[in-house]
C-alpha cells in the first residue's frame, strides 16, 4: 500500500473545512498555516474549551502529521488567578458528577491544575469539562488519578 501525501493547500482547505464545523463566531478569528502536514493555528478565541476543540478537530483531519497549537485565550477583567480558583471550586461543587470536595485545584499564571482521585474516568472528564468552560481559564493539567476497581478473587 503506498500513502501519497496531500498538498499542503489542500490540507488547509481540510482543515479551515473542518474547524467551520465546530460552530461559533471564534474560528473566523483562528488562523491555519500547513507546511509538510504540521499544522499551526493562531489567534485567539473566548474559552479554554473553544481552543481545546479547534485542536482535537484539527488532529482528526486526514493528512495531518503534527499540530503546533499557538491560539490563545483572551482575558476577562474578572479573569485573574484568585477569581478563576474561586470559581473552579464553585464550579467543582455544583457538578453532580464530581463528588463533593475530591478535587483540589491549583491555579497559576489562569492555568487550573486538577489533583485528586476519583472512582470513574467519566468523573475526571466531567471535572475537565466544567473547569473548561471558566472564562478566562487558558489551560487545564488534569492530575486526577482514577482508582483502580479491586476484584474480590476469595
């Protein structure tokens, strides 16, 4: 079988094709450049979220080799390190898919940091997926371990 590669002008097509996909006014402001199946993108976008999606859409595209993802998060006036920690508790304690006080954040330079352990993978998708919709958040490490299920073999 032979792979023949994609010109880097179709790819951009591909790509631009799929990130108007995703919906929302923000991937007019997301800019695409292609040189030997690595893709860059540029600009700046609302939400964490908004960014994390133009990424993963962006691997998904056929042809693709790498991502260099250099978009950015614009701020809020309320989205300093002390607001955004405040919120993500908030946030954490209303999620009725995240147990009540099993995760700690940390937040540094609008980065929230996730520490903790939980029973369920889906839970620490869903902690994830709340702390991404904060304004102002501009990446998340999810450090949330999920606990082994032990099988009773007596």
């Amino acid at each position: 079988m032979t792979f023949t590669q994609r010109s880097d002008h179709d790819l951009k097509i591909d790509v631009i094709d799929e990130l108007s996909r995703l919906g929302g006014g923000n991937v007019d402001h997301i800019g695409v450049a292609v040189t030997a199946g690595v893709v860059t993108l540029t600009g700046r976008v609302d939400s964490y979220r908004e960014r994390y999606s133009a990424e993963q859409a962006v691997l998904g595209v056929r042809g693709v080799t790498a991502v260099a993802e250099e978009i950015s998060v614009r701020g809020t006036p309320e989205s300093d390190d002390t607001t955004i920690a405040r919120t993500a508790n908030r946030t954490l304690a209303e999620a009725f898919d995240v147990p009540e006080g099993s995760i700690q954040v940390l937040v540094k330079n609008q980065v929230v940091t996730l520490n903790g352990s939980l029973r369920w993978q889906y839970q620490r998708q869903a902690a994830e997926r709340a702390i991404g919709c904060i304004p102002g958040v501009h990446g998340i490490h999810n450090n949330v371990s999920v606990a082994e299920d032990t099988v009773d073999t007596s």
